[in-house]
C-alpha cells in the first residue's frame, strides 16, 4: 500500500515530466539510431529512485502506487518508449521476491535492486517457447546445496548490461501437469550464464535484448524464488500483471506521444491554402487518436488500482494492455500518414514510435493470448 500522498504523487510525477523533457527526449533519436545503451540515462534513473519505483519502502524503494507507476512510464514512453524497458522487467523481477521469495531473498536482493546496483529482468522465453512456456526445455537438476542450471533463453531484456535475471526453469521436467516440475531463480551471471548474443531488432533500440546459454550454471539452493520447487509458474503469472499494466502504460505513452507530434504538425503544415488540421480527413484521424489515448489511460487506471488494493486483476491488465498496445500501433500508424512523406525520413521522430509500438502487443504476453485470458475471465466471471 502506497503511504505517498496524492499532492507527491503530483510532485513526483512533474520532477519526472522535467526529467524527460530535458534529458530523456534530447537523446532519443541519436542513440535509438547507434542502437547504443544509454548508460548515463541509467545513472540518472537511479536517483530519481526509478529501480525501486515500486519496492516497498522497508526494503529501500519508493513504493509507488502501480498507478502511480503506471502515470510515470506513460511520461516515459510519450518521448521514447525504450527507456521504459530498463526498469519494467527488473521490477517485474523485484515485484516476484517481494511478493513471493523468503524474508531472506528480500533482505538480500530487493535493496540493491531498489538503488538500481543489482539490475535485473525476466528469463521466460527460450527459442522453442514463448506463449507456451510450460514446454521451455531449460533444467536445473539439485546436487546438495546447489542446482546445476542447463539450457538457453532468448530475447532476455536487460541481460547485457544487466546483472542477472529472474530465470524460469524445470526442476522436474516429468511433471503431469508440466507447470508442476516448474522453479524460479534469482540468477545473478557467473561462471556458466553466458550472454551469446545481442538480437537486432527493428525497435526498442538502444536496450539490450539477448540470447542467453547456461552451461552447468551452479546456483545455490537459498537463489530458489520461496524455497520451494514447482511455483514458479504461477509466481511469475503474479509478476506478470504488473508487467502488464507497464506494457499498457507504454503502448498509451507511444500513442499520446505519437499524437502530441502529430496534432503539432497538422497544424503547421499547410496544404490546399489552410492548416492540414482544418481538412476533415485529418480531423477524423486526430479524434479517434485521442479518443482511444484517453480511452487506454481509463483503462490502465482501473487495472492499477485492483492491483493496488490487491485484488484479482488478471482480467482487467489484460484489457488495459491489449487497448493500450492497439493504441500505440494505431496512433503511431495515423501519425506517420499525417505526416506525410516527411514520417519517412529519420530527422523526423516519428519513424520511431511506428517502429517501436509493434513491440508493444507483442511482448509479455502476445494480444492473442490476452484476448484468451479476457474472454476465459469474462465467462467464469459470468458477464459484466
Ligand atoms: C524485443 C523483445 C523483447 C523481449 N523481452 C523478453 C524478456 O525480457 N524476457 C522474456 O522472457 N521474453 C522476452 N521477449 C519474448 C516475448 O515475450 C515472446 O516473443 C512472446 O511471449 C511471444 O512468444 P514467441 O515469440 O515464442 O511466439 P509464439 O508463442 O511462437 O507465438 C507465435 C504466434 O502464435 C500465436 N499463438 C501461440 N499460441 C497461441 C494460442 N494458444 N492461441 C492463440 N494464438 C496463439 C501468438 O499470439 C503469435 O501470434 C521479448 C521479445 C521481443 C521481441
């Protein structure tokens, strides 16, 4: 439970408006474009207390309202999404020990993870699972005191200039149902974890998405998320919906930013003797833009605060990354056509939303697996 009042929760949310408008907005397109990890970005997020943005406060971070949380990463992604990434999976990481690990494991990793020393993400995906995580093939076998860690992940945010991951993996692989035989670890790298390579990607640029290899990676038996094998599954299902209000928040923050640019020069673009925005066409298209940024922001809301007050949210971060994803890719999409035949050229910002929004219904969870979820929620939940 946030203990912040609403009127810091408005202080904290202005210090981060500033925050991006001088520092994170003026960078954006150079190192989107040299696909360079923005390091001293990195070194200001942690003072602005980013890391631990939703870490309780007895163990060192903010402890923000996930609605809160979710108002920041909008700000974020409305002037350049990829930032966002670096502290979504780490807190998704921290968000599972915190909610499920030993008082131990909370001791020990949560404040470091708070003032952004140790920097995590999650190893869910492996090349032949993604949606279907109960088939991932990684195993990690118990010989006394450690686990003997073998198999590989792909796609892992943060896990090249970061300092280990949240790592899902079998610890009975014949287990009927397979989600049973399924563990988390907190991995930090060593001997063993190898970081193969570094994925090209056509967004999301500038952040590290890698492949990753374990190669009788030892890891003590105290790093086992709880203490107990065969939770992982559903402890990382509970990180997940935070996960998700964060994707939402940074497909709303793609489409606001796409329009913000988008009302801009339709209005300083002339065509036919007037503004383009006095032509219809363009009027119609800023109108649903608004409507569904508007829209994705009502959403985001309600899921945040079930979120908050504990409550069951599966249903309700579904619907709000769904829409939200949509809406980046809608808005970014509309954008590039108001723009004209100047969207195209990379002196301009908007090639970049259009590239990254895509991402954003793809990732921690495909759109088609959450319309499952909705619609399996909607019929055990009996209607609305
Ligand atoms: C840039 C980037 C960053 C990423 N970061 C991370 C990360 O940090 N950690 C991590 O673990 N993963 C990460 N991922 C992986 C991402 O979570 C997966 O790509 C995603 O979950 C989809 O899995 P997949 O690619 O294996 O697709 P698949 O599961 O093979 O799906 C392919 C298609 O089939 C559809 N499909 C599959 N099953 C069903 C079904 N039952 N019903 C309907 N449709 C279905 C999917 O919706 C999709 O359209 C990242 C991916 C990208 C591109």
């Amino acid at each position: 439970m946030s203990t912040w009042t609403a009127e810091d929760e408005r202080a904290i949310l202005a210090s981060i408006e500033t925050w991006v408008d001088k520092e994170v907005r003026p960078i954006a397109r150079k190192f989107d474009q040299a696909d360079e990890y923005p390091h001293a970005l990195v070194e200001q997020m942690k003072e602005l207390g980013l890391f631990g943005a939703t870490i309780s406060p007895e163990y060192g971070g903010l402890g923000l309202s996930a609605d809160t949380y979710a108002k920041i990463v909008i700000e974020v992604a409305s002037a350049w999404m990829a930032p966002s990434g670096i502290f979504n999976s780490h807190l998704i990481m921290a968000s599972a020990v915190e909610r499920f690990g030993t008082e131990a494991q909370k001791r020990e990793w949560l404040p470091k993870m708070a003032s952004g020393e140790f920097r995590g993400g999650i190893g869910l995906t492996e090349p032949n699972a993604g949606s279907d995580l109960q088939a991932i093939r990684t195993v990690a076998r118990r010989e006394g005191d450690h686990y003997v860690i073998n198999g590989a992940k792909t796609w892992i945010t943060n896990s090249g200039n970061g300092h280990g991951i949240l790592l899902l993996a079998k610890t009975d692989p014949e287990s009927q149902p397979r989600h049973k035989g399924m563990s988390l670890f907190i991995a930090e790298k060593g001997p063993g974890f190898q970081v193969s390579k570094k994925m090209k990607k056509l967004g999301y640029r500038a952040i590290d998405s890698c492949e990753l290899s374990f190669d009788n990676f030892r890891i003590p038996t105290s790093r086992l998320v709880g203490g107990v094998e065969g939770k992982g599954f559903a402890q990382i299902a509970g990180g997940l919906e935070l996960g998700r209000i964060n994707v939402a928040a940074r497909g709303c923050g793609i489409a606001l930013g796409a329009l913000r640019l988008a009302l801009r020069y339709a209005q300083e673009r002339s065509a036919f003797g007037k503004p383009i925005s006095e032509h219809q066409a363009i009027q119609l298209k800023l109108a649903e833009m608004v409507t569904k940024v508007e829209a994705s922001k009502l959403l985001i809301e309600q899921a945040a605060r079930k979120y908050d007050a504990g409550e069951r949210c599966d249903m309700e971060a579904a619907m709000a990354k769904f829409h939200g994803s949509e809406a980046g890719v809608f808005c970014a999409s509309e954008a590039m056509r108001i723009f004209g035949g100047y969207s195209y050229s990379t002196e301009y910002e908007i090639e970049r939303y259009y590239r990254d929004a895509m991402l954003m219904c793809i990732g921690e969870g495909t759109n088609e697996i959450l319309q499952t979820i909705i619609a399996k929620q909607l019929v055990q939940r009996g209607g609305v």
